[in-house]
C-alpha cells in the first residue's frame, strides 16, 4: 500500500541536500510512495545555508520548511530504508534534478574544477574536513594534472578566490568563474569532468551525478582515514583517482 513520506531536509549546503534527494528518489522509484521533501532553511546555523528552491526533481515535492510543520511525523534517516544503491541507480535518480532558471553561462568544453577550503580547515579535522596541508597537496595535485593533460579551459568554483591568480600565472589558462551557488552547481555538472581539488565535497560529488561526469579526485581512497572512504565511496560516483 503506497503512503506519503515527509522527510525533514538537512539544513547545511546544497550538495547535502541534493544527496538526500538522490536517495530518496531512488526510494521513491523502488516503492512508489510518496515523497514530500521539507526544503530545511528553518534550522540552518549559517545565514549563507540558506537557499532557495530552484529547481525541481521528478516525482518529489519539495516544499519549504515552516515552523507549522516542524511538529510533523518526519523522515529523517534514508539510512532506515534498508537499501544500498547501485551507481547506475544513483546516476538515474541525479537525472531528474533540473534547475528552474536560466543557466546563462555554457560550460561544456571547459573542464571543472572544485575547490572547498574555507570551514573544512582543520588542525585536526573531524569526518569530512582536512588539514591545510591535505588541502594544499589536492589543489597542487589538480595543478599538475592540468599540466600534463593539457588543460586549456577551466570553469572554476569553490570558496578559494586567490587560485583565480594562481591558476592564469601558473598555467596560463582560460578560467571562467561562476556567480552563485545554483548557478555553480549546474555549471560544474555540464562540464567535461570534474577535479575535486579537495578531500570530501558533497557539492562536487553530487554535480558529477546530476551531469554523468567522471570525477577526478587526488587522494588514494585507502590513505584515507576509514570514516572519510566510506563518505567519498558512498555516493558512488564515477570515481578516478589521479595520481
């Protein structure tokens, strides 16, 4: 018997958002219930956690949290449907995530690439967040690779302004900047493929599944402490790691 789920969204960054609703589309296709997804801004911590909703997904109504319905018989752990989805699944699911304005910039014959640093800085970082000198070795890393696959174009997104410099210096390469976090994601999604010039991004693990990309990531998954493998593996991406 089909039934309604109400599942309370996460209020932090958009790539965490969309992975519930990958998940939960997958859910959706493998049960035929209902799906009202409570869009989170209501409890976010950061004033620039807070989105509005622009864009759709097939099947899944995703309405804003109100203060109403935070009283309501939630969802809130897609770990409690008991399924492990294939990557094939997953790229499915990413699909039917489609932006609801104009994406005015085309980015398809420049190659991504992601950089996160920002709050994930750590001394000694929790799951998910990294030392500066991890960081530092990723944007090196995705420096070189540009280098030596001859990189000409780049369309450049993340909270690390200075790169821009460092890039046209360094490479002398075309880079294209983004110019809000929507736009960002669906324009790092419908590029060649994806550097993760950093550990753990659900931003750039997301837009690689929404636009089918191989993602390049810098740091061999078994260096890395269990807790983080089992974030990057989980969201089952067309993963490479460079070396």
């Amino acid at each position: 018997m089909k039934k309604t789920i109400n599942f309370l969204g996460r209020p932090d960054g958009l790539g965490n958002r969309f992975e519930q609703l990958i998940l939960l589309k997958i859910f959706q296709e493998k049960t035929g219930n209902e799906v009202v997804y409570h869009w989170n801004n209501l409890q976010s911590f950061r004033s620039d956690r807070k989105y509005d909703i622009r864009f759709s997904i097939e099947g899944i109504q995703v309405v804003e949290l109100t203060k109403e319905n935070l009283n309501k018989d939630f969802e809130k752990d897609y770990n409690n449907f008991g399924y492990i989805p294939t990557q094939k699944e997953f790229l499915a699911a990413a699909a039917q995530i489609k932006p609801t304005f104009t994406i005015n910039q085309d980015t398809s014959d420049c190659v991504g690439l992601h950089i996160r640093r920002g709050d994930k800085i750590k001394v000694n970082p929790p799951p998910s967040e990294m030392t500066s000198e991890q960081s530092q070795y990723c944007i090196q890393k995705a420096f070189d690779f540009c280098r030596h696959e001859n990189v000409k174009k780049i369309f450049l997104c993340g909270d690390c302004p200075e790169i821009l410099s460092q890039l046209r210096d360094e490479l002398s390469i075309d880079v294209v900047l983004g110019s809000d976090e929507y736009m960002d994601f669906f324009c790092l999604s419908q590029t060649q493929y994806i550097l993760l010039a950093s550990q753990i991004s659900s931003f750039a693990f997301c837009a690689s599944l929404v636009g089918n990309k191989t993602l390049y990531n810098f740091i061999d998954p078994k260096e890395m402490r269990e807790v983080d493998r089992k974030i990057l593996l989980r969201f089952n991406t067309k993963l490479v790691t460079y070396n």
